[in-house]
C-alpha cells in the first residue's frame, strides 16, 4: 500500500491511499496503530512529507563506492549521525541554501529512508523488518563546508539546516518491499543523473542497521532511519557539483517513486 499525507482545501491535514493510477482515497485513524480506507475521494490540496519523524537517525558511509570515491575505509560499524525533525520538507517545496550560517557547498545525496511502526528493542536481525512500518525516499541535503570544517569534527550543524530532509512522495508500505536491499536509487540534478546504483550495495544493510541501532537503544515507532547514499556526490566530483538556486533535485526509488524539490536562496 502506498501513503501520502496532504492537506485538503480548507487546510485540513489527512491521510489518504495512493492508487496505481494516481488517485487518492481518504484513510481514517493512525497509521502507527490502525487504519482504514474510507474509499471516499480524497480532496488534496498539498502533498506534504508522508511522515513527520519521531526522530531522524541517519547512517553515513555505508555504499562501497561512495566510501571509495572519497578515499574513506570501509567502516566495521555504522557511522552514526542525527538530522532534527526541522529539516524536514515537503515534495515540491523548496531546498533552501542557507544564508545566516552560509554555505556555499550545498550537496544532494539520494537515500531510502526506514520508518519503524513499533517501539523497539534489541531487535534481532531476523526480526527486524517486522518492525519496519514502509519506506519512503529521501534527501539527505548536506552543507559540506559545515559538515566537514564547521561542525567541530561532527556531521550534524551540516546536515541539520531547514529544508535538509525532504522526504516523499509516499510511504510504501513494508509487503510491498520484501527486500529493501534490492532497489534501484538515484538523484536526477537539472534533467541529468548524477547518482544510479542499487540498494545493494549497502555495506550494512536494512536489517542490520536496525540491530545496530537498536541495541541497548530504545527506538520509539515513528523514528526515520535514512540508510545512507551512493557514489556521485556533488562533493566528489572534479570539479564539485553544489546545489545552485533555480536547480531542480529529484531523488528516484524503485517501487516507491519520485520527490522533487526545487533549489532556492534563503532571503530572510
């Protein structure tokens, strides 16, 4: 099943059922507890991001090629970083390029994004994906100036600006992708692709990275798990490529869909 959250036209915000053929059926209740499609026609105004995190926690360095292509180890453990619920946005709206902390080496990075429908545990590799509610695409947008020079040796103040998280278009739901490690992924910048590789080359992959994270570690349901990105980084590139306003970014995921976002200036 395929999910969206949207605000009507008198500015109500619903749930609602993504249909093949781009329909949408209204859905009452939580979707971390119960559901139900009403089947009634949903009136939506705005797609908004499928989800609104508990929390975000995001893995670093975990494709062979993106460690290789910038000259890093491959990590014995999952490199481990936090973005806030603040970055989050929308499908459609605007990465902004922040101004008041500037940046001027502002990078895409295409992710599949986890969100865990239950509170968990020491969770069992074995186990793990029954505690997976779906997935959704992600962009892990990152202010590599702050990531890497300004951050005082931590990832977070580079990852962690407004607009930093867009996720979307939809949460699909955890039958739907038995194997989450077997996925097409890419980031189109402009019309041209820049990253094109495969959920498979994960060095630690789904079920792993929700053991690791949930040991000893209380993981509430509602927390996104953003699993890391490909090689072809603006970053990495000779010479970079960095998002500029008027830019358009849309992050690909088989079986879930497109998220476009537009790329402006920050101006307040």
């Amino acid at each position: 099943m395929k999910l969206v959250r949207y605000r009507d036209r008198s500015g109500h915000l619903s749930f609602g059922r993504l249909h093949d053929e781009g329909r949408v059926t209204r859905i009452e209740g939580d979707l971390l507890s119960s559901f139900a499609d009403t089947g009634e026609a949903a009136d939506v105004a705005k797609l908004l991001a499928p989800f609104e995190p508990r929390d975000i926690l995001c893995i670093g360095l975990n494709y062979r090629k993106h460690a290789a292509e910038g000259n890093q180890p491959i990590p014995q453990n999952p490199v481990v970083f936090l973005k806030n619920s603040g970055s989050v946005q929308n499908p459609g709206d605007p990465i902004v390029l922040p101004r008041r902390l500037r940046s001027d080496a502002v990078d895409y990075e295409c992710e599949l994004a986890v969100v865990l429908g239950r509170t968990c545990l020491n969770v069992a590799k074995s186990d793990a994906l029954g505690y997976v509610l779906g997935y959704t695409c992600a962009n892990d947008v990152s202010a590599r100036d702050w990531q890497m020079n300004g951050g005082g040796g931590q990832w977070c103040r580079g990852k962690t600006f407004a607009t930093f998280c867009p996720l979307g278009p939809c949460l699909v739901t955890q039958e739907e992708i038995p194997n989450p490690n077997n996925l097409a992924i890419k980031t189109v910048l402009n019309g041209q692709t820049m990253q094109d590789w495969t959920t498979s080359d994960m060095i630690f992959d789904v079920p792993t990275l929700i053991e690791f994270l949930s040991a000893s570690t209380r993981l509430a349901a509602g927390t996104v798990i953003l699993t890391g990105t490909p090689h072809g980084v603006g970053g990495a590139r000779k010479p970079p490529v960095f998002l500029q306003p008027g830019d358009s970014v849309t992050i690909e995921i088989e079986g879930i869909g497109s998220l476009t976002n537009p790329v402006i200036e920050e101006t307040e």
